[in-house]
C-alpha cells in the first residue's frame, strides 16, 4: 500500500512539473491543451474571460457596420493573390509554346475570377477578365466549328494576344478597385463608383484593334457583335446614365438586330457585312459619347 501511494505521489509531482513547464514554454495556450480547457465556461485566457457568442437575429442581417478583421484579410487577400497572380502568368508563360501558353492563361484568368467573387463583383479588373474569356470562346468555336487547323491559321497566336492583352489591362484597373471595393464594404457616402462608361471605351477600343487581327470573318464579328451588347450595358451602369440613355439605347437596338453567329451558321460574305455594320455603330457610339462629355464638361 506504501509502495501505490508513494508511485501517485511522484505521479502527481511528475503531472505537476509537466504543467509547470507547458506554462512556462508555450504559455497559456500550452496549459489549455494539457488541461482540456476550451469547452464553455473555461478559465480566462491572458486575462480575458472567455464569453459566449451573441444570438444573432433575422432582423440584424445586413446591419453589421464597419470591417471585421476578415473582412480586411479576405481584401488583402484577394487584392495580393490577383496582382501577384496576374503578373507571375505573364512572366511564367514567356518560355512556352503558343498552345501551352493559351492554356495557362485560360486556367489562371479562370481561378482569378473564381477566387475574387463574390467579394469583389462589379469590378472593372474581373469584367476585362470575364470578357476575355468569352471573346476567347468564339475564336474557339468557330474554330472548331469550321475544323481549323488551330497553329497554320494562327489562331492560337490570336487566342494568346487577346488574352495577354486583356490581363494588361487588367491590372491596369487593380489600384481603383481596390479602393472601390474598401470604399463599398465600409459604407462611404461618397463613394465614388467604377466609371463605367470610360471603361466600355477602353475596352470597346481593345477588341477593335484586337478584332482586326483575326483571320476568321464569322469570329471577328462575333467579338465585335460582344463588344456592342457589353459597351450598351456599361453604358447604362455609369453613375452618368441617363445623360448616355439614347446612345446605350441605340448600340442595344443594334446589337439586338445584328445577327448571332453563334445561333446562325454565317458564311465568310455575310460575316464581313456585318462586321462592318457593327464597326459603325460602335464608332458612332465613340463619337456620340465624346459629344455627350464635352457637353457636360467631363
């Protein structure tokens, strides 16, 4: 019996030590792992009582004011992960072939878009990047849809171009989205929204030059025939709409009575024509906006 209560007594010495040395190494914590503590009602830590979380209501939803802090790390994160992310692509993609080079791209532009929402939707870095997508597929498709021989058209030459392009630009409108995205979750009354309507003219000037360089007729104008119905609705999302009313009007009427190649098989000769009556209306459309602005004094 002397024995037993002489080896619980050194067990207890043993124990003691143990936690004698947990706390003094790792702190409380270290103590809070060896003793179980954790569970409701536990001994405070670094002095500060552990309370139960606040019952939350239907009535408080979307009344939370200010950023919690990861609401800010969730901004950090995604404003670092895209610049980086952007910019390492267009470096990694330097020593491949043109196919790989297209693929890659394609992957990042996706997990970029992907990763940012829904934190971070209405801004003008992901509409440069979702329309680069799409503006990708009709190349894409129609090369498909003809049979093409992708590398002797040079059709991935035109796919990588569009795309590089795009995340240039992209990262072009990284720092005001940034600041647009910290101004909207932390309810600024002022806060003044993406200009919209300078970005359609940007981007409106980016697929044409990009367009002309496009040896299929039906995919050129299919870009272009995008870049009407996408110009109309940034036009109408400007914090200016209204003064820009009957030119969104009018490049939507165009864009609803051209023809989609994507519903209607065009031949060469049809796709040319076309083309061209979508060239006028978005350089009539560049025209009537630069009238609308020098009218307003902007």
């Amino acid at each position: 019996m002397k024995t037993l209560n002489m080896k619980s007594i050194l067990s207890q010495k043993v124990w003691l030590l143990a936690l004698t040395l947990a706390v003094s190494s790792t702190g409380a914590q270290a103590a809070t792992r060896l003793c179980g503590w954790g569970i409701k009602g536990a001994p405070p830590v670094n002095g500060t009582p552990t309370m139960p979380p606040k019952p939350t209501s239907p009535l408080d939803e979307g009344t939370d004011e200010g950023l919690t802090a990861a609401d800010r790390a969730k901004i950090s994160d995604w404003a670092l992960n895209t610049k980086l992310g952007l910019e390492e692509i267009m470096t990694n993609i330097e020593p491949l072939k043109m196919v790989e080079k297209k693929q890659m791209l394609v992957e990042c532009i996706e997990n970029v878009v992907i990763d940012s929402a829904p934190l971070s939707s209405e801004t003008l870095l992901r509409y440069t990047l979702t329309r680069a997508l799409k503006a990708n597929e009709v190349i894409e498709e129609e090369g498909m849809r003809k049979n093409l021989p992708y590398v002797a058209a040079g059709t991935i030459d035109q796919q990588v171009r569009l795309l590089r392009e795009s995340v240039k630009m992209a990262l072009n409108y990284y720092k005001n989205d940034v600041a647009y995205i910290n101004g909207k979750n932390t309810k600024i009354r002022d806060l003044i929204a993406p200009e919209y309507a300078n970005f359609g003219l940007a981007y409106n000037d980016l697929l044409m030059k990009l367009s002309s360089s496009i040896f299929d007729a039906t995919a050129q104008y299919g870009i272009l025939r995008k870049s009407i119905g996408w110009f109309a609705k940034d036009l109408s999302k400007d914090a200016k709409a209204e003064a820009f009313g009957r030119i969104a009007i009018n490049l939507d009427n165009s864009w609803r009575t051209l023809p989609d190649p994507s519903a209607y098989a065009l031949d060469d000769t049809t796709a040319v024509i076309n083309g061209r009556k979508a060239k006028r209306s978005l350089v009539q459309a560049k025209t009537a906006i630069a009238s609308v602005k020098q009218s307003l004094g902007i």
